[in-house]
C-alpha cells in the first residue's frame, strides 16, 4: 500500500511518509498538507475542533466527523462512515487547520450527508480484508476494459477502487460522449460478485490519478500538489505570444496544459499599459499596423500599409502618444521621427577569454621549422663523412 519510506508504529500502522510525500506511491501521491497551527494553543475555554481529513486511494481526501473523540494522529488508518457499510483510509490532518480548510471548501461540518462520522481505529482484521481487495483491483482493471471491448463500447476504464469493507467497487471511466452501460454492469456484478458503481471522470482527473512525467521533466502537477482543475483556454497562449501548436500545448491527458495559467496574470498586467494591437496609426505618411509586440522590454513594431517588409519599432509610450492624437483629429508627420530615438548599436565587443592565444590559430597549415631541417641535413653529412674516413 506504500513505499518502505513509510515508517510504522509498533502496532504496524503508518505512522507517515520520511519522504515527506514525495515517493510517488499511491499513499503518498498528493503532497500533505504542512499543519501550521499544530503547536498553537487553542484560547480558554475553547473545545477542540472535531474534524479530520481522511485520504483514500490516489489522492482523494474528504473530511469526517471525530464523534468518539478518538485519540487521531496524521498517519494513522482508520474505518469512516460510506452510505453502505464502512470504508478505510489514513488520516492526513488533524485539528483546527481542518476548520480552515473545510471552510475554504464550504463544508459545513453539522452537515450530516457529506461530513459523515469516524468509526474507529482500523483493526488488524480490517486492514486484511482492505489490502486483500484492494490486490484484486489491477486485474479486475484488465478484465473490465476487455468486458467494454468486447461490448463495443466507446469508454475507458480508467481505475477501479475497492471500498475499504470490499462490499463496493467504484469504476472510474472517461467517455467523449453519453454511454450506455447498463448491460456492462450486469457484465460486471455476474462476473465479480459485489456491488458496482460506474464514476465518470474527466481527462484531467485520469491523468491526475494514474500520473506521469510532464515534458518539464517533472511529475505531472495534477498528480501531485493541484487540487482544483481551472479552465485553460486558447487565449492563455496568444496573451503570452505561444504558437498555436497543439502537440506542444496539450499535456498527457490531450487537453491544454495547465501550467498555461500560471504566468498569464504576469502577463495581462503587462499588458495593461501596451495598446491594442488592431489599433492603427495615422501618420503624413499613411496608415500603420501593429505587426509584433515585445511584453518583456515593452516594445512595438509598426508597418504602413503597402510597405509590409519595413517594421518601425515604437515604445509603447509613444504608441500611446500617437494613438491620443489621432484621437484629437491630428496626425504626426511619420513614424520614422519617433523610431529613429531607438537606434541601437549593435556592435559587440567581445573578449578574449582563451589567453593571448588566437580563435584561428588551427586553420593556417603548419609551418615548416628550417632549424630543424638544417640540423637533419648536417647530421647526414657528418654520417656520410664518418663513413668515407672508415673507407
């Protein structure tokens, strides 16, 4: 059920990940959350909150109500409320952080239909039963998604998780369009004998729960530390100047990556001060178009019309400038009297950073050494003369 990072008490119950998380087994896929308020005393008189957060199969958590005022650390396995029978999972957090964090969800805690209550400690009789099912889940996944093949229906059995009693399988799938599963479940009850439920979820909630490595090199997000799933848009790559090349902006899961929006709020600020780029220029000269914008060093090109090949780069203060002319009914000469302050030198100085030593040293051929030629010949006259003194 988890890595061997995972260390146990002396009564062989987790006791919590030494890996802080971060060793990718499906107990420890989503990141914990770090409890701040852990050393904080509560005011006087005021009871301790009574909720827990309980983290099930592949990151999901939901919150339960501690009514047996049961002694609860983080790590420790523990038998909740499900509607029929009971379920099994580990205690993530503790205390008045819940409180926070169920109110950022707006979970009301005396709501009893989705904050349902805590049993007990997991016994070693339900922590049996919970692993024995829970090896039965990858090859019922194998013959589950033969079973729709064979059905000829158009899902994809994503995962399958027991219920911590083994009284209940839940089927997740993902489906492009409305599927009709009822002769599959009657499949499924004859040929596994226990209740079914069928879960659709998204293609985003698929590759959060399976996993994998991004093409940052890095374990997906959604697997990992992203808990909510915001919508990504094609406007989220043209902001930030992205070609529009859908096999480099859509992730594993074949919708637009999420990391999309995490600079796009840095990039509408910096927009705020650029015109729009459908706005012309009227000039003397002609009318100008915005071909190109630079966010980062705040600069734009304009071309006039019918003299596409020539691009004036303007900062956007003097677009802004010209743009609030035009509005007055007036036109600047050309853009030329503002583009020519931009000149820039573009010759560059380099270094020599090898020594004194020359960059084409090797591409000349190799010089001849006369010294050395003259030495050869004069030691083959000194042997030709030893040689006719012998004679």
């Amino acid at each position: 059920m988890s890595c061997k990072s995972c260390s146990t008490g002396k009564d062989g119950q987790p006791r919590g990940c030494k890996n802080n998380g971060t060793c990718g087994t499906d107990s420890c896929n989503k990141l914990t959350v770090f409890d701040w308020l852990a050393n904080m005393s509560l005011p006087q008189g005021q009871e301790p909150f009574n909720g827990i957060e309980v983290r099930f199969k592949n990151g999901r958590k939901q919150y339960y109500r501690n009514t047996e005022n049961l002694t609860l650390s983080i790590g420790d396995i523990v038998a909740t409320q499900a509607k029929a029978g009971h379920d099994i999972g580990m205690v993530t957090l503790s205390g008045e952080l819940v409180r926070v964090q169920m109110k950022r969800k707006n979970i009301d805690i005396n709501d009893e239909e989705k904050v349902m209550k805590i049993y007990r400690k997991a016994s070693q009789k339900d922590i049996d039963i919970w692993s024995a099912a829970r090896d039965k889940e990858e090859p019922m996944k194998v013959k589950a998604r033969q079973f729709a093949i064979d059905l000829n229906l158009k899902m994809k059995i994503s995962d399958i998780e027991y219920q911590g009693d083994a009284s209940k399988a839940t089927f997740y799938y993902t489906a492009e369009e409305r599927v009709d599963f009822r002769e599959l479940i009657k499949v499924f009850a004859r040929e596994f004998r226990t209740r079914i439920e069928m879960k659709q979820v998204g293609f985003r909630q698929e590759a959060a729960r399976l996993g994998g490595i991004g093409s940052c090199g890095r374990e997906l997000c959604c697997s990992t530390w992203l808990t909510d799933f915001r919508s990504v848009s094609t406007s989220a790559a043209r902001y930030q100047q992205l070609s529009l090349n859908p096999l480099k902006l859509a992730g594993q899961c074949g919708k637009l990556k999420c990391c999309l929006n995490y600079e796009l709020d840095a990039y509408l600020d910096a927009l705020k001060s650029f015109p729009k780029t459908e706005t012309r220029l009227y000039t003397e000269k002609g009318k100008a178009v915005c071909q190109k914008t630079d966010i980062f060093k705040g600069f734009m090109w304009y071309a006039y019309e019918g003299e596409w090949m020539n691009w004036h780069k303007l900062t956007t203060e003097q677009a802004n400038e010209i743009i609030e002319k035009n509005k007055r009914k007036e036109k600047v000469m050309s853009l030329e009297e503002y583009a020519s302050e931009l000149v820039e030198d573009t010759k560059v100085e380099f270094e020599n950073v090898v020594g004194q030593d020359s960059l084409t040293r090797f591409d000349n051929p190799k010089r001849k050494n006369k010294r050395k030629k003259n030495r050869g010949k004069q030691r083959r006259r000194n042997k030709q003369s030893n040689t006719n003194a012998k004679k």
